[in-house]
C-alpha cells in the first residue's frame, strides 16, 4: 500500500467527523475508491470528487496550501468550485481534520514567504512574478476600457463591470475632492485607467508610479492613445524614491504589496509629498483585526503561489503604523468588499471563457488550474467576509479643506465638455 493511501487511510475517517457537522449547504464528498458521502442540506448542493488519495495527504499535512496544491494538480475536482470554497470558509472552525500537523508541515512555507521581503530588490522581484506575467493575459478578463485590477463599485447586480470601475475610480476621485489644476500623485498606477480619468473627467495632471515593466509599458501607451500625455506621466519607479509636492495622493490596493513592516515608510512617504491641504485615499485588501494575528505568523496558499511578499491590512495594525510614522488621520472610511465578490466572478467568467486564448500564450494546465483556484477562493474570501476592501480618507488634522462643509459640486471636465 502506498503512503498516500496509508494517510488516506488515517485521514479520511477524521475529515468525515468533522464534515458531520456541515452546515449552509449540500457536500456530496467522494472519495477515490467511488464511495460517496453526503452532509449538509439544503443550498447550494455541491459535489467534490476526489481522484488521488494524495489530496488527503496534503490536506492532512498542510491545510489550505495543501489543498491548493491539490487542485492545482488535478487530484479533486469540484462541481462548482467558488460554492465549494464559499461552503468551506462558513465551516471553516467546524473543519478540524488537519488541525495540529500543518504548523510543523508549513514551516517551509512561512521561511519561503519571510524570505520574500519587499525590500527595493525584492519588491521588483515579487511585483514582477505577478504583474509582469503578461499584459495581454489581464487584458482576457480585465475590462478594456479602464484595466482595473481592484474592486468595482456596482450599482446593481446586472452593471456591467466596466461602467462599476469607472465608478469606483470615480468614487475615489470625489473622496479625493479632485479639482482642475490638481497634481495627483498615484502610488501604484496599474495599467493607467485612473491616471485617464483623472486627467480627462477631472482636468488633473497625475503623476503615477509603479515597479511593474509590463504595467509601465501599456499604461504609456494608454495614456498616450487618450491624447493625454502632456498632462499624465507614468514613472517606473519605486514610491519610496518619489520627491515633490503634490495636492492629493492615490493608492488603489497596492497597499498589499507593501509588507507591514514597510507600512510606516508608506505612510512617511504619502505625508511627506501631500500638501498640507490635500487629502490622500487608499484603498486597501483588509482583514479583520481579530484574525491578523494568526494571519501574520503563516504563509497562506495565495501568499506562496500568486502574490509573493504580500500581506494583507488590519485597520488596527495599518493606523497604529501611521500613528508611529506621523501626523497623518483617517477622516472618512468606506468598506466595498462585498463588491468585490462580483468583481471576483466577472473576473472568472471571462477567464474561463477565454481559456484557448490563455493557452495560447504559452501558459500551461497547472497556471490555469492556479488562476482558476485564486479567483474562485478570493470570490469566496469576499463572499464570506473574510476579507474586505477598504476606502480610507487620510489628511493631516486641523487641515480647513475638510473641516469645512463642501462647496457644491463642479462638473467633471468630461461633462463640462459633453454639455458643450
């Protein structure tokens, strides 16, 4: 008998306890051998087939990494993999097959995620392994008009997703009270689709920055195929080395790039180039505070094989790193996360539905099984709350710009233009 089949062995009885107590939905679990096991009631009915008594050996030895690890090799398949993965997070405490083997198991993993500190070197190096993969590959399930790769803000459940990104960009230009003639600092451009609407709706010039060739390269040629580069200017360069003075500073969920203990020269950096009336807005991936502790001291799936070096935020932990770097105070707080679950789903859908061309652009079997995992697990991330996406309104107190009802609101440039 193989080892697999002896964990399995071992495995299998203890994870059929534990799933006794599933709730929120119907699991039809079966395992290699074709036995089929039901828990659960209800909706959504979800059937997870495993192949390879290997799953149960990672799962056993290495929790969510293993059975990552698992798909990602082809040894489970599910009938709808988000539902699955959303069930799995509500029954999560009820889960407790692996418990107690996968610290001793994972402490490669946690050295390998320490190891990939975000210094200048590494943060191009972690920013690359990500971002640099292909910009024709976002461009299959981003949408084509902005390129945003963060959350849209729906106004329904049927809005198209480009019109909810444009919202989103929007909403944060508004929190940001953008005006004609404001120099904008982005602190971690993208692809350029907020610089554009900065400069085009709002009459700004922007400054964007990012570490990402790829996203340089394209958000230039963007930029210049608006007609806007007298008035947008993306730089290949680190934040921490960007000088000057700037009215209003932007940073649309590049803050999970930063690494905490990078958190306070972020926050020194943003006060350092802010005007002393201006506003900055971040918006940032967060986890809730009571869970960051656990979070902190282990390497996750979506750590070790999608975003090296990241870390997501704790509101508690990321203002106690403002507070120690200087003056700067949160004055406005919005949480859009449940947006980001239909995001997450927009996203999937298109990458699903253009798999040929995916393939085509030399990535294998194993890649896509990979994205397919990181999208659906985010999706069911936000679905369950596990995460959220926060909008956060910085300034320096006693600043008069805010303290201030606003005036009322001035067209976008875009609109003045339309109405004429």
């Amino acid at each position: 008998m193989s080892l697999d089949s002896l964990v399995a062995r071992a495995a299998v009885p203890r994870l059929l306890r534990s799933l006794e107590r599933w709730e929120g939905g119907q699991l039809t679990l079966e395992t290699p051998d074709g036995t089929r096991h039901s828990f659960g009631s209800g909706e959504p009915q979800v059937r997870l087939r495993v192949k390879s008594p290997a799953a149960f050996r990672r799962l056993l030895l290495q929790a969510d990494i293993g059975f990552g690890e698992s798909y990602v090799e082809g040894e489970w398949e599910a009938s709808d993999l988000a539902a699955l993965l959303t069930l799995v997070l509500r029954n999560e405490d009820r889960l407790d097959a692996t418990r107690g083997l996968t610290r001793v198991f994972n402490l490669g993993n946690d050295l390998l995620h320490r190891l990939r500190r975000n210094s200048r070197r590494g943060s191009r190096r972690n920013i690359s392994a990500h971002y640099d993969l292909s910009n024709d590959f976002f461009r299959l399930f981003l949408d084509e008009e902005t390129m945003a790769y963060s959350s849209a803000l729906f106004a329904s459940a049927d809005e198209p997703l480009a019109e909810a990104q444009a919202r989103k960009l929007r909403a944060i230009a508004d929190k940001a009270r953008l005006r004609p003639g404001d120099h904008v600092l982005e602190i971690g451009c993208g692809w350029g689709g907020f610089a554009v609407l900065a400069a085009r709706e709002y009459g700004c010039r922007v400054t964007g920055v990012t570490i990402s060739t790829e996203q340089h390269r394209l958000a230039r040629e963007r930029v210049a195929a608006a007609g806007l580069a007298g008035r947008v200017d993306i730089r290949l360069e680190d934040y921490r080395d960007v000088e000057g003075r700037f009215d209003k500073v932007v940073s649309i969920e590049m803050f999970e790039a930063l690494g905490r203990e990078h958190w306070p020269a972020f926050f020194r950096k943003v006060e350092e180039v802010l005007d002393p009336r201006g506003l900055a807005v971040v918006q940032a991936i967060s986890i809730p505070d009571r869970r960051f502790a656990a979070y902190e001291r282990h390497c996750d799936w979506i750590q070790k094989h999608v975003f090296p070096g990241g870390v997501l935020a704790s509101l508690h932990h990321a203002t106690g790193a403002m507070m120690e770097a200087g003056t700067l105070v949160v004055h406005h707080l919005e949480d859009i996360g449940i947006h980001y679950a239909r995001t997450l789903a927009l996203w999937r859908e298109a990458f699903l539905s253009r798999l040929d061309e995916v393939r085509a652009l030399g990535f294998d079997e194993r890649f896509v099984r990979t994205w397919d995992f990181y999208l659906a697990s985010c999706q069911a991330l936000f679905a369950t709350g596990r995460t959220g996406d926060l909008q956060v309104v910085l300034t320096r107190p006693g600043n008069e710009a805010v303290l201030a009802l606003p005036a009322a609101a001035r067209p976008r440039t875009g609109q003045r233009e339309e109405a004429a």
